[in-house]
C-alpha cells in the first residue's frame, strides 16, 4: 500500500479519502451494495430527505442531451419517518460518515428534519439543498444571500452537526451566496448543484420534460463547475465540496487543485456506480505519481498557465 | 416490500401478486463478443456475448445495460436478455440500431470486449407452472425477445405445458425474436398491420379468441400495445404480467429517472420495482 495521506476533514467531519456522491445520484446506498462497499467512500451522500414524503414530478423526468443529462424527479423520496425507519438502519452498519441532503419549503423545515437526524444520530453531517430547481412553489433559497443565510442559521441553532450548504450555479455571482453562507454559520460548501436548463422535441413539438424545466448535468456543466470552485476558494475560508460532471479520476484532481477539499461523484454513476471507487484509487495514483504524500497539497494548488 | 429487499444481504425468491421477485447479484464487467449477427429484418441484430455471470444468474424479464464509447451520449442503455445458454456461459441480446449505442454494437467484431451491467431487474416474469394454464405471451417489436426466453424457459420446466406466442409487427419483414420457438413446442401466431404475415390486424385481434378463465398473459413491447392486452386481460378476467419498457438512465433504481405511475398514486422505478407488474397495477 502506497503512504498517501487520503485524509481530508469537512468542518468536524472526518473522511478517510475525499470522495463522496452526490445527493440524488446514489439512492440510499444499499442498491448498488454488489458494486459499491460504502466503507470504502470517504462518505456516503443521500437522496433529498424532506419533512412530508414526496411522490415527486410525472415522467418524463430525465432526459439525455449533449454530454450530460436534465432531470426533474421533483425530490421523489419517503420523507424523514421514512428514513429514519428504513434507510439509517442501513446505513448505519458500514463504517462510513452518512451526509444527508436536506430540501425545505422555509427555514423551518429544513431545521425540523435536521434536529429530527441529530436527535436519532441518523447522519454524521447534513447538505442544505438551497437550490433544488425542480419543486415549484419553493422559494429558491440559494440566489439570494439574505435567504440563504437564514436557512443556513436557522439548521446551526438545531445541530452541532457540520452544516454544508449546496450553492447553485443559477446566480449572477456565486461568491455573494458562499459569503454569507460562511457568515450564517456554514462548516462548509458543496457546488454546483445543476444548471437550470430545458430540451424540446422538435417532431413532436413538445417540451421533453413534463416539469418543462429541468437541471442540467453530467461532463456539459465541468467548466462551470470548476470555476464556481475556485472562485468561492478565493473568496472563503471553509471547505469546499466540488462537484459537477465527474466522470474520471483525474476530473476530481481538477475540482480539488481549483480549491476543493473533498469531491462528490453524481450523475457519472448512473453510467457506472463503480465510479466512485476508481475515483477514490485514482485520486491516491496520482498522488504516488506526482510526489504528493498527502492529499492535501493538492486542494487550491491550481497556478496560472 | 422492494426497499425491505433492498436492505437484505443474501438473495431469495419471494412471490406475491403473481409476479416473482429475484434481484440477480449485479456485475458490471468486460465481456467478450462471441458474434454479432443481422437478422432479415433491416437494421436489426442479434449480439451474442461470453459472461458466465449473466448466464448463469440472467431470469426472463431479466436486463442489462450496455455502455458504448458514443461521444457525447453518456448513458447506457438496456436491453432484455433474448437467449441464455449457461453451458457455454454466453447470452444473447436482439437490438435495432436506433442510436449511437445500438450503432456502435451493430459494428463490435468477435472478440472485442463489451462494457455490461447485469442481470438488472427487481420483479420479473413469473411462469407460476401450474398445471393446466394456458401460458399466452404477447410481443411486439423489441418486447418479443425476453418473451421467447420466458416461453421456453416454461416449456422447459414443465414440458407439458400449454404456450402459445403472438408476435406483432407492422410488417413481415419486421417479425422477430421468434428463433427456435417452434422446436420448443411452443405454437406461434403471427399477426401484422398490413395482413403481409399471419393474423390481418392487431395482437389483441389474435389474443381475444385465447382467452379462458385458465389462460395467464404475459407481455411486453410498445406501451399502447402493453396497454390494451392489460385491459384486455383484465376484462376477460385473466392475469396479465406486462414488462414495462421505459427510457432506464440507470438501470439500479438510484436516478429514480424511469418511473411509471401506479393506480395507488405512487411513481414506480420501472428499473427495479419493475419492470414487470401485474398490469392491474398500472396506470396506463
């Protein structure tokens, strides 16, 4: 075995290496287990929790478009009872920090089903989905600072547990968002969630998807993503989850020299569920490669060309 | 019930509502091309591939998902199991080329190595043999495939049982997936829109006459097909299992991308909560 150092922290979250998955790409963790070993992952990152159980958008929700996919499942999931009743339990019995990902309607909700996780000791830290762009009626929390700061304070007065906050790409400057995320009490940031987007079937003349609207990802939204990184990097002090378009180990290289400090694997699974592994080995061969012994060095190590 | 299964660590057949629950343990591997072979219907083909864990672990009703290095469409795509011959440790899947996926397949060599996800499925066909059924198995197009491996993996289980095929098509030259049915003792109607085969019309034209309170339904291809042998089945009364054929981006249950929705309300993954259903089950 090599002598890397694969070790990276999320606020008090420990992780054994920097790879997670994005919320929303992975289930809950136990429908690849003939692919996947949880306690392989540096973490384990949900499907949205809501507080009331969600049946979700009609199909057609996905659509395949050039280099990535757009999807409106509109947050299809059993709700926190749900969870805590039959997903935890699961997940509980592999050695691997659970993130959950937390939708809400107002403040309120999203603190309502963060205390009930902290409470059953249900997840090791929790994401803030800010910017789910598929539930209508939802405020979007993440295009405006004050908004987003209020969710971000109202989960750090209900748990001790780190607090990320999941920015989206669909704002004029994301560094105004990530500010006062980090100002609100945030342990840390994930980004991008997906880039709001549509498709159309021109013989049929009809919007593809039945939501009209749809996010956007996959290897299309990278360029996007990386930047969004690197600027917030340069802008705040807490770390950085990146994520956007993963399909290959040296792509996670990209978002951690932009300045993350841990990855997450989303829609590249649904292509192949082992991704996350070959990432997380990867990741290490590239640091054995390149004479780097800890993973660390390479958060942010970016230079101009 | 599915995500009670899902939490479970070994692997068993469960039975209810007359549909047989078997997840396969899922492998993604390389496997071998055995051969790549066009049938008389244009464009399409049948790719016969080497993987002694798909042979082995593949049911009818069962699926995998190909990957193909397609540029810029990154999703894999599946496609029923059509013949398993665990002797050799080789399965067969019939595809028509309809995108870069289905091109790329249609020009893989003997030999070359073919990116597969499988055996995929949650509930799938269940024969249930008991003795006296009247097993009738409505295809068209892509949706006869996993019905020829389902009407001789009933022939086989039980050789005295009753199965009738009825393969739908636009046209004759578009009739397939009926390779050695006959050899297996199973009778086959054809029926096509143009009267160029078979039955002149439709595959309910041929199914109506068929059906008796001893008959069980099995089907799979185009939706409105599904559809109205469903709502044909049920009635005259008979059990109908339809296999659901939805855009899969996954293909594991974790996009939530495919889902049908249910008469109790519910959205329901086609991938691994299906794809087969009782058709009573279905919100068509």
């Amino acid at each position: 075995m090599s002598t890397v150092n694969m070790t990276v922290q999320i606020g008090s979250l420990k992780m054994r290496n920097p790879v997670t998955t994005g919320s929303g790409t992975f289930g809950f963790g136990s429908e690849t287990k003939d692919l996947v070993p949880l306690d392989r992952l540096g973490a384990v990152t949900v499907k949205a929790t809501t507080r009331e159980r969600r049946l979700g958008n009609p199909p057609q929700r996905i659509v395949e478009t050039a280099s990535g996919i757009l999807n409106a499942i509109g947050l299809q999931n059993g709700g926190i009872d749900d969870y805590l009743a039959n997903k935890a339990p699961y997940l509980r019995g592999f050695d691997c920090p659970i993130i959950v990902n937390v939708p809400g309607e107002n403040p309120n909700d999203f603190a309502y089903v963060v205390e009930r996780l902290t409470a059953a000791g249900a997840a090791d830290a929790v994401e803030l989905n800010l910017s789910c762009p598929n539930v209508s009626h939802g405020l979007d929390y993440a295009t405006d600072p004050q908004l987003a700061a209020s969710v971000v304070a109202a989960v750090r007065k209900v748990t001790s547990m780190p607090v990320i906050a999941k920015l989206s790409p669909n704002v004029t400057d994301i560094r105004v968002i990530a500010k006062a995320c980090e100002d609100a009490g945030a342990d840390a940031l994930s980004m991008i969630n997906t880039v709001v987007g549509t498709a159309i079937d021109p013989r049929k003349r009809k919007f593809r998807l039945a939501n009209i609207t749809g996010g956007l990802s996959g290897p299309a939204v990278k360029p996007i993503a990386l930047l969004a990184v690197w600027r917030c990097y340069n802008t705040v002090k807490i770390p950085i989850i990146g994520m956007g378009g993963i399909a290959c180990p040296l792509d996670a290289i990209e978002f951690m020299l932009a300045g993350a400090t841990a990855v997450a694997c989303g829609t590249g699974n649904f292509v192949d569920p082992t991704l996350s592994l070959e990432v997380i080995d990867g990741i290490e061969k590239y640091c054995v490669e390149n004479g780097f012994a800890d993973v660390n060095a390479l958060i942010g190590a970016v230079t101009a060309a | 019930m599915i995500n009670f299964l899902h939490g479970m660590q070994t692997y068993e057949l469960f039975r209810f509502v007359g549909i047989r629950i078997y997840f396969g343990v899922i492998k993604k591997e390389a496997a071998q091309v055995v051969s790549v072979t066009p049938l008389s219907a244009p464009r399409h083909f049948v790719l016969t591939m080497k993987s002694a864990h798909l042979a082995s672990h593949s049911r009818p009703g069962h699926f995998i998902a190909v990957a193909a290095d397609t540029g810029s469409a990154i999703l894999r795509k599946p496609f029923s199991v059509y013949t398993v011959n665990p002797d050799a440790g080789e399965i067969s899947i019939l595809f028509s080329v309809y995108g870069p996926t289905t091109t790329a397949m249609s020009r893989m060599l003997p030999g070359d190595s073919i990116d597969v996800l499988g055996p995929l499925g949650g509930r799938i066909f269940d024969p249930e043999p008991i003795k006296g059924i009247h097993h009738i198995l409505v295809g068209g197009g892509y949706g006869v495939p996993p019905l020829n491996y389902l009407a001789k993996t009933i022939r086989a289980s039980a050789p005295d049982a009753m199965v009738t095929v009825i393969i739908g098509a636009r046209t004759a030259n578009l009739l397939v997936g009926d390779d050695d049915l006959l050899d297996a003792g199973v009778e086959v109607i054809y029926c096509t829109d143009d009267g160029s085969a078979g039955v002149h019309g439709r595959v309910t034209d041929a199914l109506l006459p068929l059906l008796k309170s001893d008959s069980r339904v099995y089907t799979c291809g185009p939706t409105p097909m599904m559809k109205a042998v469903g709502e044909l089945s049920e009635a005259h009364g008979v059990d109908c299992q339809v296999s659901l054929e939805t855009f899969m981006p996954c293909g594991v249950g974790i996009c939530v991308g495919c889902v049908v929705k249910m008469r109790d309300g519910v959205f329901s993954r086609t991938c691994t909560d299906g794809p087969v259903y009782p058709g009573c089950e279905v919100a068509w």
